[in-house]
C-alpha cells in the first residue's frame, strides 16, 4: 500500500472511530441521564472502550475472509480503532479517579464502609480502624472488580503505546505480536469488570444483556473463524 493510500485510510478509519464514540456516547446519554455529568460520561466511555475492544477482535476473522490484497488495509484499520478503544479507556479511568477524588462522589456506589481509605485508593484499599496498621486490600466484589480494570487498563496502555511501526520494530516482530495476542484477554477483563459492576453496583439502566449480547457476537464470529481455518489446514 502506498504512503498516500495508507494516510488516507488511516484518516477515514479515525474519522469512523470518532463517528462511533460520538453516536454511541449521544445514543447513550437519554439512558444515563440520571446519573451525575461527569459520572454519565465516564460510564459511557467505559461502555465505548469495551465496544472498541470488541471491535479490534472482530476484524482479525473478516480480514481472513477477504482476500489477500486487503490485509494491510484490515490491519491498519485494526490498529486505528485500538487507539481509540485506549483512548476511551484512559478517559474512563480519569473520569472515575477525578470522581473519587472529589465531589460528586460516585452515584452508582453502593457499598461504602467507614473505615475505607481516602481518595480513589478506595477503589482498592480499606483502612482498619486500628491506628498505625496498613490498608488491607479490597475484596469485595467492588473490589474485585476495580483489579480487574486496573489490570485491564494497565494492558490497554501497553497495546495503546505499542501501536505504531516504531513501537513494533523497537520490540521486534515476535515480542510486539506476542504482546498484542493478549488483546482478547482485555476483552474478557473488560467484560468481567463491566458484568461485576452491572451486578454488585448498579441498577437501571444497566442490564447483562450490555455487555454480554455484544460478547456472544464477538466469540461466535471468531469462532467461526478458527473453525474456517482449522478446516482450512486439514485439506
């Protein structure tokens, strides 16, 4: 693919990314009304980074059904769409970090203890009553489900540095395409986390059927995918 092509489809995938958050975030926003601004646009990225996630996963097998001549065009499209779905992302965890540091604290909590510790260390952390004796971690499901995201997002920062040739050259090939094969287990961390809070925190307007319908799409399309080559490679 030549330089101008390739600038070309890398502007159109941008701007169809951008598309996607700014009609999925107005298609959410009636939904979320409810909540605090900042912690309606936060959920709503969150929401976002997932979809984008699940998207990634979803054009590595519709690039194995097109032919040849469109899998640089597939994989850079591909690596467009990641820098958006870490983008979200980032944006999700300032908007919760800046809310629990401050006023409004988060509408959706419903689990707060006392003796917590301050600030978005409670995200993870409680603090025993007793003087001089250090935070303990949060095993709550909240709990649980903040490590989740962190170790998601801690992923997700590494794919988003990693998205570039530079990136992939200074890490070589093997090392670079090892660490972006964990891109589905970020979607299942994601996905986890997400499912956690629908259940242990929130109620209307989240249900299951958010995060788990669009899921379902992603595992039964690379499935497919797996099977078509596996079949592929025993002729």
């Amino acid at each position: 693919m030549n330089t101008p092509r390739r600038h070309l489809l890398r502007l159109l995938a941008h701007i169809m990314s951008l598309l996607i958050v700014l009609i999925g975030a107005a298609w959410m926003w009636p939904d979320f009304s409810a909540f605090p601004a900042m912690e309606a646009c936060s959920m709503i990225a969150g929401y976002l980074s997932f979809l984008l996630i699940g998207l990634t996963l979803l054009i590595g097998p519709i690039k194995s059904w097109l032919p040849g001549r469109w899998t640089a065009a597939c994989l850079s499209i591909r690596r467009d769409v990641g820098i958006w779905a870490g983008l979200t992302g980032i944006l999700h965890v300032c908007l919760v970090l800046i809310l629990f540091e401050g006023e409004p604290k988060l509408y959706m909590i419903s689990d707060t203890r006392p003796d917590q510790t301050g600030g978005w260390l409670r995200l993870f952390l409680y603090a025993p009553p007793e003087s001089g004796v250090w935070p303990i971690p949060n095993w709550s499901f909240t709990g649980v489900a903040n490590y989740l995201g962190a170790i998601a997002f801690i992923l997700l920062l590494a794919l988003l540095c990693t998205s570039s040739g530079r990136a992939e050259k200074w890490l070589g090939g093997s090392a670079w395409k090892r660490l972006h094969l964990a891109n589905p287990w970020l979607f299942l961390l994601v996905l986890f986390h997400g499912l956690i809070y629908i259940q242990s925190i929130k109620g209307e307007p989240h249900s299951f059927s958010d995060l788990l319908v669009f899921a379902v799409v992603v595992w039964f399309v690379r499935s497919l995918s797996f099977g078509r080559t596996v079949l592929k490679r025993r002729r």
